[in-house]
C-alpha cells in the first residue's frame, strides 16, 4: 500500500525593509502574521534586528527558528577560512528549512532588507530553489532608506549610481569613486579608515553623508566630516548625492 504523496511546503524569503516596521509592504506583514513557521539571522547569543523588527507581529504558537551565523567579523572576509565556514552554515540553514518543506510546511524567511540585496537569504535561495517551492518578496532597502534620511534626492537626470562595499580593496573603491556620480558605501564598520582615505583620494569626501541607523531607533544623520574619527555601528551607510541634469 503506497503511501499519500506530500505536497511540499512552500519557502517565503520576505524583505523587512530598512528597520521600521511601517515600512514594511503589505505582503510580507501578511506573510508573517499568517506564518505557522518563521526563520530568521541572527548573530550567536543576540536577538538581532530581524527578529525585533517581527516583534507584536507573529502568531502565538508561531515556531521560530533562528539561523545564528557562525562567524561574523571574527575572521577577515578574505580569509579563506570565512567563506568555508560560511558555505557550511548555508548548507546547514537550507537543510533545514528543506526538511520543513518536503514535510509539507510553509516557512517564511525573514530578511532585513531586501533579500536579494546583498542579503543572507540569497545564499538560501540558490540552495532550495531547484527542489522547493520557493518565493521571494521584495522590500525597501536600508540605502533607499540612508539617502532619504539627507532630504536630498540622490540621483538626477543622467545620474550614474554606484553601490560599493566597504570591504573592497582601497585603490578599488577609489577607482570606482572616480568613475560614478552618486555613490552609496555599505558594510563600513571597521573599513570606516580605509573608506575616508578613498573618498579623500576620490576627492568625494566633503560631499559625504554619514546616516547611522536609518528608520530606526537612534537614528542619526550628518556630514561625514562632521563625524570624527570614530568607528561607525554595522547599521550605517555613507552616501554621496548626484548632481546631475535637471530641467
């Protein structure tokens, strides 16, 4: 006697947008309120953001599972050790949630950001699409969110916008400074150093906004000349504004 087949459960990657929760769209807030399971990234031993964000938002008996990251600034992210170890933690993540869904449950995942925007869930994606329903909501980006913090548009007209990381060699963040018009600089923490010396060399660094937890609590938002020397939280973006044609 055969067995009834399982209809698999289908993979939600849901974008929380920048941090408030109003910023949210309407799928993914109901998404998340109908949601019997709920996964989210987090660093070992804290909360982090995605889950405060879901807070007065998910069902009572909801499951949640946390993905806590193995490794976060610990290990340089050019040394070959980090990617390993992350590969490995990705593998583990999507077994997980594949187990779920081949036992017919839903899951939505939720992302800070948008979560093809150099966001985690990407990793999962590429992981569990070929043998999971799988779907993907999109969201508000934190960089949207940075550069409407300033009040200044960021682009104009013919405007060529570059997104950068942080973690990019300094002679490759200068050469693309150079080359772009309205610039917005991400994952700087500890790169702030090398960052400022780039957009000083790039002759960019006057123009520069500094906008430290946009949309969220402690929000700040200032020149970047005006910041000091300090090390910036992970939750900042520097932007550097277009000034291109306009009617």
């Amino acid at each position: 006697m055969s067995g009834l087949m399982i209809e698999k459960g289908r993979i939600h990657g849901v974008g929380l947008g920048p941090g408030d929760p109003d910023l949210m769209s309407v799928r993914a807030d109901r998404l998340l309120r109908e949601a019997s399971h709920v996964a989210f990234f987090r660093k070992a031993g804290r909360t982090g953001q995605a889950r405060r964000i879901l807070d007065g938002i998910l069902r009572r008996d909801v499951v949640e599972i946390a993905l806590e990251y193995p490794v976060t600034t610990e290990i340089p992210v050019n040394d070959p050790r980090y990617n390993c170890i992350l590969s490995a933690f990705y593998e583990e993540s999507a077994a997980r949630l594949r187990a779920l869904s081949h036992a017919g449950q839903d899951v939505v995942v939720a992302s800070e950001g948008d979560p093809f925007f150099y966001g985690s869930f990407m990793h999962l994606y590429t992981r569990l699409r070929d043998d999971c329903p799988i779907e993907v909501t999109p969201a508000i980006t934190g960089m949207s969110a940075a550069w409407t913090a300033t009040g200044v548009p960021i682009t104009w007209g013919d405007d060529i916008l570059s997104v950068l990381m942080g973690t990019l060699p300094e002679d490759t963040l200068v050469a693309q400074m150079d080359r772009t018009d309205a610039l917005v600089i991400m994952k700087i923490g500890r790169n702030i150093d090398k960052i400022r010396r780039a957009l000083r060399r790039a002759g960019r660094f006057d123009a520069a906004w500094l906008v430290e937890y946009a949309t969220m609590e402690g929000q700040t938002v200032q020149k970047l000349s005006d910041a000091g020397e300090r090390v910036t939280p992970y939750f900042s973006i520097i932007v550097v504004h277009g000034t291109g044609r306009r009617p």
